[in-house]
C-alpha cells in the first residue's frame, strides 16, 4: 500500500518539461520572470562574471602587456608579508570608526528633529539635508580641498575668529584622515537621516502616548520606544555605510593622494597603487580584493547576526 501510494505520488509530479509550460502559461509568473531578467542579465554581465574572474586572476602575475603567469598563492604571500598591505587595513578600519558613530549619531538627531517640525517645513529641511548627497563626490572634494586650505581656505579664517590657530588639515598625517571622514559624513549624513525618519514613521504615535500617560518624558521615550524599534533600519544604516566606508576612494584621491606620508592610504587606494602608481600587477591588485570582499562578507553577517536584522522588536509592544 504504501510502495504503490509512493510510486503514485512519484507519477503524479510534474515533469521539467510540464513545469515549463506552466511557468509559460502563467501570465503573471511569466511576466514576473520577463521583469527581472534584465536585471539577472545585468548581474551577471558586470557583477557576477568579473567577480570570478578576479578570483582566477588573483593567483596569477600578470601585467597586461604580456601574458599571465600562475604563481599559485604567491600574490596572497606578498600581500601578508607587506607592512603597506597591513597598513592600508589599519588606516580603513580607523577611517571606518571615525566615520560610522559620528555619521549615525548625527543622522538620527537630524531625523528625530525633522521628525518634530510640521509637515511642510519638514519636507523643505529634508530637501536641504539631502543636498550634499545628491553632489558628485569629486565635485564634494574639490570644494573642501579649498574650504579647507591652509592658506586661502575659509576654515581657517572661520577658526582665527574663536582664537583657533591655523590648521593643516589634508597636510598632516594626524589631521588628513579625520579630515577625509568629516568630509563624507558631510555628503552623505543627510541621506542617512532621510532613512532613519523613513523608520520613524514606521512608529505607531499611540506608543508615544501611551509612555506618555505612563510618566515617561522625552528621553526615556526615545531610548525605550524610538531607538529599539528604529533598529531593522539601523541595521541597514550600519551595513550600507561600514561597507561604503571601507570602499572610499574618490575623496582621498581628489585631496591627498594616499598621503601625508601614506596616512590615508587605505585598501582600495592601495589596490589602485598596484595597478595604476607602481608597476602594474593585476595578480596582487585582485588578490587584496579577494581579501577586501572576504572581510566584507564577514563583517556583514556579523552585523546582521548580532544586530538581530530579521527579528522587529515593534511585536514585543502589541
């Protein structure tokens, strides 16, 4: 009974070939399919494709003038044995922490603030924040590379009217990093509140009024309602921006070129050195890649793991 309730089952399943015409006649599975395939297309034309192929490339030395060489782990073995290789790690972890904490802090001040203003007047400051987002980032660099000169820039000027020295902000090895992420948290922290005040909303107001009834004032609700249930869009915030950051290279190429004395060099302009500023080694440029992308990787889950992105806590208030 059961053998020939098995074998029955097994004939009742569609074959590949009946799937197919299903799939064919279901219009809106069909046309499904047909909208996300320029994108599968796209993917892996330009994504999917080079991103092996790097891989393969990694374990060769290659120039692009003769042909490639298989060195098997040897660029990897250059790179582990190269103090600039660790060096340009250690400069985007730093860039990293300076620019991530102060990027989201101020991203959810200016949200809860937009958050507060009437609807109109909200809509016009949300306009205005956005607005350094919406600039090229050479076009951003070029205009704090003369802000902050040290000899016509206006930051200096600004400064000597509190009584601040003049500063050499892009010209000092201490200054030059702080200097690049204070740059990009200015680009890009407006786009990062438009997110955060998007998860505001998200907020049902009745949470707000019943902590208030409860005694509880401004702060005790932002921290016990707004932040726990602003956290799946923190998350995002925090993986879309750690991943940006370790990625920065317009900024530092326009301002200080890797310097002063390699002070922000960091991994991707170390990955364009190897290509482009010394001889050209496509073997070790794609290696660090590979290394950039496995680190990457691991930070993302870590994130997501440990910052519970696919639990809400909005179920704990119902």
């Amino acid at each position: 009974m059961t053998a020939s309730s098995t074998s029955h089952s097994v004939l009742d399943q569609p074959s590949l070939f009946q799937r197919l015409i299903r799939l064919l006649t279901d219009h809106e599975t069909f046309l499904a399919y047909v909208l996300i395939l320029p994108s599968v297309i796209g993917f892996t034309i330009f994504l999917a494709v080079p991103a092996v192929r790097a891989l393969f490339i990694s374990f060769y030395e290659w120039n692009l003038l003769t042909p490639a060489e298989y060195v098997g782990f040897g660029n990897y073995e250059y790179l582990f044995g190269d103090s600039r290789f660790w060096g340009s790690l250690g400069t985007t972890v730093a860039y990293v922490l300076w620019n991530i904490p102060l990027q989201t802090v101020l991203a959810v001040l200016i949200a809860v603030l937009l958050d507060r203003f009437s609807v109109a007047l909200s809509s016009i400051l949300r306009g205005l924040v956005i607005l350094p987002w919406l600039m090229p980032n050479v076009i951003v660099a070029l205009l704090w590379l003369w802000i902050l000169d040290p000899s016509i820039g206006i930051m200096n000027v600004v400064l000597n009217t509190v009584g601040i020295q003049d500063q050499p902000f892009f010209g000092s090895p201490d200054q030059a990093l702080p200097s690049i992420a204070m740059v990009n948290i200015w680009r890009h922290v407006g786009y990062t509140a438009i997110l955060v005040y998007a998860g505001l909303k998200t907020i049902p107001k009745s949470l707000y009024e019943a902590a208030a009834i409860d005694g509880a004032n401004a702060t005790r609700q932002f921290f016990g309602i707004t932040l726990p249930l602003l956290r799946p869009v923190l998350v995002f915030v925090l993986v879309t921006s750690v991943i940006g950051s370790f990625q920065v290279f317009d900024t530092i190429a326009v301002t200080t070129g890797g310097g002063p004395v390699g002070s922000t060099r960091t991994i991707i302009y170390y990955i364009y050195e190897q290509v482009f500023e010394r001889r050209i080694n496509m073997g070790r440029a794609t290696a660090a890649s590979v290394v950039l992308f496995i680190i990457l990787v691991g930070v993302t889950l870590l994130q997501m793991r440990y910052l519970r992105s696919n639990q809400s806590d909005l179920a704990d208030y119902s």
